[in-house]
C-alpha cells in the first residue's frame, strides 16, 4: 500500500511540454481514474509512477519516499500496459513467473502464488499455452495475473480494457472492481471512457493538455464540477453551456434537469421558448436537441417520450441545477462569490427583456 | 469466344511449360557442379580422365578420399578449421547482440556517428585492409597463431545491423514490462530480445559459419606456418603435389570441405528459407 504524491512535477518530450508544474496526490488505498482525452498525459503520468518515463524535473513520492533513483523493478509497482506487452516466447506460467523469478521469491512460494493467481483470473487451464494461442480476453487475464502475483504496493493499469468487446468489459471492470476490495492497494486506472471512470472509481482525477482539471469522488464530479471542462467531459449527453445576451458569464446544465412543459412554471430560475429539433428515442429515454430563440442549442434528457420534433415549448431550469461559469470557465459558486445572487437575477429577467 | 478462351488456355500452358524449363534449367545448373564433385571423388584416377567423361563412376572407389587422409596431416587442418569457425560465432555472438542491443534501444552520445562507422566496416573489402592488418598481426607476432584469423573477424558489421534491425521490432512496452518486473539488461537481451530476434540471428550465424569456413584469401595471407593452416588450404595443396592434377584426390578433399555446411544447410532448410523470406533477403 502507498500513497502517491507529485511535487512540481514536469514532463517534456525534447521541446514538446507535455506536463508542466503538477502536484497531485493519490491517496493509498484508492481505486484511482485517471480520465481525460486521448493525448492529455495520462500514460504519460503513469510511466512516470512506473519509473519508466522518468519526469523532468520534480519529485515523485511513494509514501513520501522520493523515488527518483529507485528503478522500476524495485519501487514495489507493477504495470498492465495499454498494449497487454506480455512476452511472446514465455507461456502463461512463465510469463506470470518471469518477475517473481527475478525477484528471487523461492519456488515453493512462486508455486503457491502463481496457482493462486491463476486460478482467480480464470487462466488455470491456460498456463501451458503460448500467449499466441490466446484470445484477447485471456491475454487481457495474464497481464492482468502478471502484475497481481508480484503483490506490488501499487497497481498502475493503463486502459486495460479498452480491447475488449462491451460484454467482457463489463464483466472485467467488475472484477476489477472487486479485487481491489480483496487487496486494498492503491490503484491507478487510466480510462478515456466516462462511464467507466464513474463507474469504477473511488477518486476521479479528470485531466486535460497536462493539467488536473478536478479530481473528486465520482459523486462530486457530476454534481459540482469545477469548470466547463468537467461538466462536459462527465454525463452523455454533455451539460448544456448557454450564453446569456451580452453577459460576461456561462450558464450550464446537465440535459436530464431540463423542465419541459407548455407553459412556463413562475418559479423556475431559467426559461426560454424552444423548438424541437430531433428527437432520438433510447428506450428508457429520449433524446431532444433544443433550438432556442436566440439560434443557441441544447440538449435535453427526458422519460418523457411523447414530444415530437417541430413542437414548440418552454425550457426551463429550476436554481439549484444550475451552474454559473467566468469567462474563463471556472464555476462560480454560491458560496464565496458576492456576483452569485446578482448573476441568478439576471438569467431569471434575461427571459422577460 | 470458344477460340478466345482455347487461346488463354494454351497462352497459359505455355507460360507454365516455360516456367517449368527454366526452373529445370536453374536446377541443373546449380546442381550439376556439386554432381560432379560427388561423382568424380568417387571414381579412380584413370576413371575421371577418360574421354568422353562418364556420368557414373565405372568403377566405385574410396580411393580419393584414402589419398586425401595419407597426402596431408588432414586432422591439424580441419582442427584449425573448427577452433577458427566456432571461435568467430562465439566471439561475434558476444560483441555483436550486446552491440546491437545498444544500438536499438538506448540513446547515448555519439550513437549516429558509431552506427555510421559499423555500416562503414561493412563496405569496405578485406583487399583493401590486409596489407595494414598483416602489418599490425605481424607486429604483434601472431602470424605463427589462428589468432590473426579469428580476431579481426570478432565484430560483424552485418551481424550487428541485421541483429540491430531485429531489436528494433520487439514493441518498446515488452521491455519496458521486463524493466518493471525487475529483469537486468542481461537477462533482457537473452531472454526478451534473443528469443524474438532468433532468426535474424540464425542467418547471422550461419553467414558468419561459411564466410569463416570457406575462408581462403585471409589464412594464406595471415598464415606463416602449416599448423595454423585451415582446410581451404590444404585443399589447394592437394593439387600441386602431383604432375598431373588428381582430380578424384582434389574432389574428395572438396567433398570434405562442403560436408559440414552441407548438413548444415540441409538439417535447417526449413528455417533458413524461413527466416530469409521473412528478412525479405531473395
Ligand atoms: N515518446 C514521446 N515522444 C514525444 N511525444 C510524446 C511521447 N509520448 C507521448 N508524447 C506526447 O505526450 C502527450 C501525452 O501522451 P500520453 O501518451 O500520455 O497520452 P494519453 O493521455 O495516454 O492518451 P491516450 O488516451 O491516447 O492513450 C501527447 O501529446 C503525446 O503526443
Ligand atoms: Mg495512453
């Protein structure tokens, strides 16, 4: 078990900046996500854990023990690579054993481990294949079994799943799940996928270009998001972000806090006359892109199915699921901005005008 | 439009009978020498100069092969042979995957212009090196050991870029994975790259095997004694000892000579096509 802690930490590729001035700490014993989009430095960060990208400059602790000059086979870490990289030539076993071996664990107990690992995974039958004669679910597994057998203080697993079809991606992601209950060591998962990062996380630490844009339990993600970014890149379809005249801030909300009736209710912080433009019918749900008057589009989330497109109606959104975000697109917040009750009346007489 | 596709028959039942002539004729040509040499080590000495010459020997001898063992002390020479081949893999074997692993994997000052000078090595011909390196050999006084035959050949440009070319195909994150699991550079390169880059390093070998073994122009050049002679040249000896050339003597020795890569070749046929094809070496 360990903690995690950057202090200043920068990355470069030659002249590239790809991480610039991060501090972050990742709490021991968490099922951490790292999400964000492709090409913001979450592989990058991991291999920095790892000890195989070394940073540029900064310090990385493992409970509080800077591990700049500890190689990655002695910091107590073990990988699951985005690629699977189990090697070729070795059968399963040897594959699961190649670490133990080099880390002189006794046979006896690289026996006992590996029947142990093996047989949680699902690959007892497979030990004596050639990863050749794998499918990519079982490939997924010795990787997977590779890193749990050297019982390391922490897991880094770089989008372990991202090859799977969506059945056994869901079945894997509750196993993981679940053996992080049964260790209890610090886990770092890097995801692309929101859903997944919702799903699987304790602490979600969302990223963008190099930078923590929010981290917070799943929870808090979707309620109270930090900026534009967070609201959009968490929730499908994305918050709805919405110019208000000529004012200098940002209104957001979420697609499935959206009120639409005939007639506008008087209580509502935010109302405007839509028109329907699609219609997408989900089942459960349905999906309705919105026109506002003002040329400006959003989306809404609705159980309501029974309106149809070239309908015209009100939108509204009542207070408390609204957010208020600066020109620069960090939220502001009830508590702590003195323009809050001021920025609320002016999206309620916006309608009037 | 019957006569149309008769012609496109017979167009491509030509287009086979040639193709299959002209692989005969390839075969034949190719094979036709080393017929000869079998045939003719077999055959007495009055056998192999009567005309016309005769495809099958009238009358089967070892005879040739008798002479070869009496005429010459054949042992000294193919021991020579041996410790000079098997010295030359080992050694490149040694200095050239370690090379090559450098090469493809780490960065380090210097590494263009080094990669630059091994490909140099590579093109220059040993006819322009030898006067300096005998110079050198005989300095050392080494020119009555097998050491001025196997110490130049301890590094092989080719091997090291083919190796290197290999190296560079094994996904970065395999090593990176074995880095994690805590395996030495040693043990990468042996089990992780080695392993991967196997055929690329039979087809060094096996280069590295008939170059060293076939050797003829730098032992007579690098050699000033007959016990430091490998068997190329005690071959040639065979022929001046006579008025008359004994051409079944001459063979047999010859036969010895191409046994070994011979059974080489036809022992790992299979993977020696293999790994050419997948080299795309033609
Ligand atoms: N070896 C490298 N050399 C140069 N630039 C690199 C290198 N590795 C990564 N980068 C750059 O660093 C940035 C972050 O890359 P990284 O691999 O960490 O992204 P990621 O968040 O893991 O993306 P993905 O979800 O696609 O895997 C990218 O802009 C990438 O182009
Ligand atoms: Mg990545």
């Amino acid at each position: 078990m360990a903690k995690i802690e950057f202090l200043d930490v920068h990355k470069s590729f030659g002249s590239a900046k790809v991480i610039e001035n991060l501090n972050l700490t990742l709490e021991d014993g968490k099922f951490n996500v790292l999400v964000g989009p492709s090409g913001c430095g979450k592989t990058t960060l991991l291999r920095m854990i790892a000890g195989i990208g070394p940073a540029t400059k900064g310090q990385i602790l493992l409970d509080g023990e800077d591990v700049s000059n500890i190689p990655p086979g002695k910091r107590g870490v073990a990988m699951v690579f985005q690629s699977y990289a189990i090697y070729p030539m070795m059968t399963v076993r040897q594959n699961i054993e190649f670490g133990l071996k080099n880390n002189r664990v006794p046979k006896a107990e690289r026996e006992r481990r590996i029947s142990e690992v093996s047989q949680v995974v699902g690959l007892a039958p497979y030990l004596g294949r050639k990863p050749s004669q794998l499918s990519g679910g079982q490939r997924q597994r010795v990787a997977l079994a590779r890193a749990m057998v050297k019982e390391p203080k922490v897991f880094l697993m770089d989008e372990p799943l991202s090859n799977l079809d969506a059945k056994l991606r869901g079945a894997m992601r509750s196993e993981l799940v679940q053996l992080h209950k049964q260790l209890k060591t610090t886990f770092v998962y890097v995801t692309h996928d929101q859903v997944e990062a919702m799903a699987m996380g304790d602490c979600i630490i969302l990223m963008d270009q190099g930078k923590i844009m929010q981290q917070s339990d799943p929870e808090t993600m979707y309620r109270d998001p930090n900026n534009i970014f967070a609201a959009q890149f968490i929730g499908t379809p994305p918050t709805n972000i919405v110019e208000i005249g000529s004012e200098n801030f940002k209104l957001g909300f979420r697609p499935e806090t959206i009120i639409l009736s005939a007639n506008a209710g008087p209580d509502r912080a935010f109302t405007r006359r839509v028109k329907i433009m699609t219609r997408e019918m989900l089942g459960a749900e349905t999906f309705y892109k919105l026109c506002l008057e003002d040329g400006q589009e959003a989306m809404a989330r609705l159980t309501n199915s029974s309106l149809a497109e070239g309908d015209t109606l009100y939108l509204q959104v009542d207070e408390d699921n609204l957010y208020f975000f600066d020109a620069k697109g960090n939220r502001v917040r009830k508590t702590g901005s003195q323009h809050y009750d001021a920025m609320v009346e002016r999206v309620k007489r916006s309608h009037e005008s | 439009m019957h006569s149309k596709y008769t012609g496109f028959k017979l167009r491509r039942l030509a287009v086979s009978g040639i193709s299959f002539t002209f692989k005969l004729f390839m075969l034949v040509l190719f094979l036709f020498p080393f017929y000869w040499m079998i045939v003719t080590s077999f055959k007495t000495y009055g056998g192999s100069i009567v005309f016309p010459p005769t495809l099958l020997p009238h009358t089967f001898t070892l005879e040739a092969f008798e002479q070869v063992f009496t005429r010459l002390n054949l042992w000294n020479y193919l021991k020579n042979s041996v410790i000079v081949t098997v010295a030359v893999i080992v050694i490149q074997t040694l200095i050239g995957v370690p090379a090559a692993y450098a090469f493809s994997r780490y960065s380090f000052k210097g590494r263009g212009i080094m990669l630059a000078l091994v490909m140099a090595a590579f093109m220059v011909p040993t006819q322009i090196t030898f006067i300096t390196v005998y110079i050198m050999m005989s300095k050392l006084r080494w020119l009555n050991t097998l050491l001025p035959q196997i110490v130049p050949f301890g590094a092989s440009a080719y091997g090291i870029f083919l190796l290197r070319q290999a190296f560079m195909q094994v996904p970065t994150d395999i090593i990176e994975a074995a880095r994690l699991d805590n395996a030495g550079e040693i043990k990468i390169m042996t089990r992780i790259m080695l392993p991967a880059a196997k055929s690329s390093l039979m087809t060094v070998t096996l280069f590295s095997f008939v170059g060293s073994w076939n050797s003829y122009f730098w032992p007579l050049v690098m050699s000033n004694a007959e016990k430091v002679r490998p068997l190329t040249l005690a071959i040639e000896r065979l022929k001046d000892q006579d008025a008359g050339i004994n051409w079944p003597v001459i063979m047999a020795g010859n036969m010895i000579m191409v046994l070994p890569v011979l059974l080489i070749f036809l022992l790992m046929s299979n993977k020696i096509i293999s790994s050419m094809g997948y080299r795309g070496i033609k």
